[in-house]
C-alpha cells in the first residue's frame, strides 16, 4: 500500500492549467473591442466605411472558423457553398440562415453541446469553458459554450449600454437577474465588475431574494442604480407600495432595463414616475450578448456594430428585408468563435433605423422597440398576433396591476371549430368594475393588435403562478392550450 500512495509533487502527468487571466490578450482586447470611455471616441463614431472595413475583417474571420464546426460545414455544403465563396459581407445573403431549432438539432446530433461547437468535451481541459443556456422551456435548455472571448466581449459591450446610461466607476448596481445557467445575469455582472469599475450586487430573481428583501438590501447597501427586467420593475413598485416603501428615497441615478413591447412607452412612464429614475431599453440574446441599447436621449437603441452584423428578414418567409422594414432579426456575432453565430433568425420582431448622429455623440445604426417574439406568435384568423402586444393598453389603464396572459384554445367543433385567444387581466383590486374593464381593453386590444380578443378579467397576483413572474428572468405571456386539445 505505502508504494503505491502519491508522493506529493511527483505527479509525472502534471497538467497544464489553461489559467484564464493568461487565456486572453487584455491589450489587444482593449483595442479590438474598446470599453467605455474609449468606445465613444473610436468604435462608436467610426465613418461607415470604416466600420464596414472591420466588420467584414471579423467576418471573414468568424466564417472560416465556421468552416470547422460540422453544422456550419454541413449546412453550407448542403447550399452549394465551399471555402472560399464568401469573399466578404456582400456574399452574406447566400449564407443560410439558421433558427434556435436548428440549434436543438445540432444537440440533438451531437450531444450534449452540439456540433455547432468548435470543440467537443476532449477541449475542455484546453481553455477555461463556462456553460450556459437559453431560459427556460421544456426539456433540457438549449446550451451554448463560452470561452473568455466571448465572456469579456460580452461584459464589454454591457458596460459600454450602462456607461452611455449614466453608470460610472463607484456606483452599486443591482443585478435582479439570477446568476445561474442564463447568461443576462452574468453579461451585467461582468460589464459592471470586469468593464466598469462599479459594484455589481447580485440579489438575483425574487425566486433567490424576495422582493421585500430586495428594497431593503437596496436601501441599506446604497444600490443607485438597478439592472432588471421592466416586469420585475413594476412588481417591485407594488411591493413597495404595500410595504409603504419609499421608492424615491433610495435616490436611484438609472435604471438598465428590458421594456418589452412597450410601443407608446406607458411601462417606461409608469417606471420612471415609481422610481424618480430614467429607464433605458435593451435589447440582447443568449448568445449574442447584448445587440442594442439606449443612451440618455431615450431615442432607440444604439447597436453595438462592431460586435454583430445585423439583417432583418419577412416573418412569415425567411426572405431579406431591406434595412428598415419590420421584420426578424438575423444576427451575426462578429466577435465569437466559441461558437461561431453566423446569420441566426432569432425570430425577434424589430425595425432597424439608418446611421446618425445622436445627441449622445455616438453615432450607429440603431433598433427600434421590441416588436414581438415569432416564436410566441400565433395566427388569429389570419392575422400575425404577438402576445407581448397586449403590454401597451393592459399596462395603460390605471385600473389593472399590469399584469396579463394570453389563453390560447380552440373552440366549437367540426367545421365550426376555431382558435380563440382570451387575454386575462389582473384588477388592481375588487373595487374596479370587472365588466367595464373588460369592455374597454377589449376594444383597445381590438385596435392595438388588428383582431378581437376576449378579456377576462382576474384578481390581482392570481397570474403569476402561470407567467413566472419574480421567480423566473424570462416571463411568459402565453399559455397555449391548443396542443393539449383543451
Ligand atoms: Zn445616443
């Protein structure tokens, strides 16, 4: 026995540790992808051509590394593509598209990461690899492997979307996004701590810190700004509002946020008036990193270019759009190669705006609200209904806690068999008129989405349980009762 126990320091297959500070080159990462301050001097007012010139040196860069992940090679092969073809940005269009679902069948192909990965699980030992996933759905969530590029670059353009909101060095952020397998949790932590010189505090989802608990760590911790979801923003108004919390006395500078489809900005009104604080929108995706955000003019959302090349395409065919029709956005990340993102069809509704100089000093091209989600999207007698499009009139009207479902099922039977949509709305409380608010959003959701809808009005917190809302980062808007023939 004794001949066999290790000596220490003998080990003869000592490994070599990919250590993470050494894995990257922090100068020229710096340069390549400037953090604020820097990005508003240099790649945030670059000349067109400039920008075009490094976007097509990234990628063509991106897309010879694609050559080497099967999914990519498969897919474009399968297109009559071969090294080579794609000699710079103008060739992108005959470059496939691809959905989230091809992603589920690349896993599925090849798992558990899926063949879309440069490296297989034999690379891990190799660089230091972090894993996270899409948000919830059903079955295993869709992953994605991040090396540090795609970590830093991340955190970078993060802080540059805080920066240009007003975060500076010295602030405490609260972070209301859990820090677990998402990644929006982890892009602000990293922006503020690694790119920003401010203090992340990681209280997470009202699932890991209730919301009570969250007002008073604001409070005694001195959090002046916050990094939350619009959703999350109002339940934290009606929290305080029940605890007789002074919103306004923690002084809050801003508010980084994700408004959703909030088209004549009433969520964004509502909040800022709650808070005393201005609200930003955003825009991002798990593996993109964050795509587009506001700066202090509130005018749309500022793309960060040199990072992702965006197209849009028609919801309904996959065919490219000109710049600035309303359609899907399909992303190329310019930055990552772990893995390479190259024309992904997030399914996300957007409207992109020409190049310009803002009042800000940067000057991009820029994203409108967010429209809606295709995935969510459901066809309501013809017409293109996105759920997230109910959000303006229920978060208007004063008398519903801004809180809604949408109930989708089939009614009648036979040849009369159709699919209706029921939108339920929370009251405020039992003193509102049930019937008459009923009527109204009826008629205003009528005119917001193009096609009747049924109301049916609830008590207040009686949807959470079915939209996750404070227990999950993502919340759910429909609940889609078609498939289980209900
Ligand atoms: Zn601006």
């Amino acid at each position: 026995m004794a001949d066999r126990s290790p000596t220490p320091g003998a080990d003869t297959t000592m490994a070599a540790i990919p250590y993470y500070w050494k894995a990257v080159d922090w100068d020229a990462l710096m340069r390549d992808y400037p953090p604020p301050p820097a990005y508003a001097a240099t790649t945030g007012r670059m000349s067109a051509d400039a920008l075009r010139a490094l976007q097509n040196r990234r990628f063509l860069a991106r897309v010879a590394e694609a050559w080497s992940a099967p999914f990519y090679r498969r897919r474009w092969s399968a297109a009559g593509l071969e090294p080579g073809d794609i000699k710079s940005l103008d060739d992108i269009a005959k470059i496939p598209s691809f959905t989230s679902d091809d992603l589920k069948d690349a896993i599925a192909a090849a798992p558990p990461f899926g063949d879309h990965h440069p490296i297989g699980r034999d690379g891990f030992a190799r660089t230091p690899i972090k894993i996270q996933t899409s948000g919830g759905t059903t079955g295993l969530p869709r992953v994605t492997l991040f090396d540090p590029v795609a970590i830093e670059v991340q955190g970078i353009q993060t802080a540059r979307a805080l920066y240009a909101q007003g975060a500076r060095p010295g602030d405490i952020i609260q972070i209301t996004y859990t820090t677990a397998l998402p990644n929006a949790g982890w892009c602000a932590h990293d922006g503020i701590h690694h790119w920003l010189g401010a203090t992340p505090l990681t209280t997470g989802s009202g699932a890991v810190t209730p919301s009570e608990r969250q007002l008073e760590y604001a409070k005694a911790w001195g959090t002046n700004a916050w990094f939350a979801r619009g959703e999350y923003l109002a339940r934290l108004v009606e929290v305080a509002r029940q605890m007789k919390f002074d919103l306004h006395g923690l002084g809050t500078k801003h508010i980084h946020s994700f408004l959703g489809s909030d088209i004549e900005g009433h969520l964004r009104r509502q909040l800022e008036e709650a808070w005393g604080a201005p609200v930003y929108d955003n825009y991002g995706s798990h593996e993109v990193g964050l795509i587009a955000f506001e700066c202090e003019a509130q005018d749309r959302k500022h793309i960060n270019e040199d990072t992702v090349h965006i197209e849009f395409a028609d919801v309904d065919t996959g065919a490219a759009l000109d710049w600035g029709a309303r359609g899907n956005l399909v992303a190329t990340s310019l930055h990552r190669g772990m893995p390479p993102i190259i024309r992904y069809n997030m399914r996300d509704c957007l409207i992109g705006s020409a190049r310009a100089r803002c009042a800000c000093g940067l000057e991009t091209r820029k994203l409108s609200t967010f429209l809606g989600r295709s995935d969510e999207m459901v066809k309501l007698r013809g017409t293109n209904v996105y759920p997230l499009a109910c959000q303006s009139a229920v978060v208007e009207d004063e008398r519903t806690t801004g809180e809604y479902l949408c109930v989708m099922r089939h009614v009648g039977e036979g040849m009369a068999r159709r699919e209706e949509m029921t939108v339920r709305v929370e009251r405020r409380s039992t003193a509102v008129d049930a019937g008459a608010l009923a009527d109204d959003l009826r008629n205003a959701l009528h005119h917001d989405l193009g096609v009747r809808v049924d109301v049916e009005v609830v008590e207040a917190d009686t949807l959470a349980e079915l939209t996750g809302l404070g227990r999950q980062n993502k919340v759910k808007r429909l609940l889609d009762l078609r498939k289980s023939g209900a």
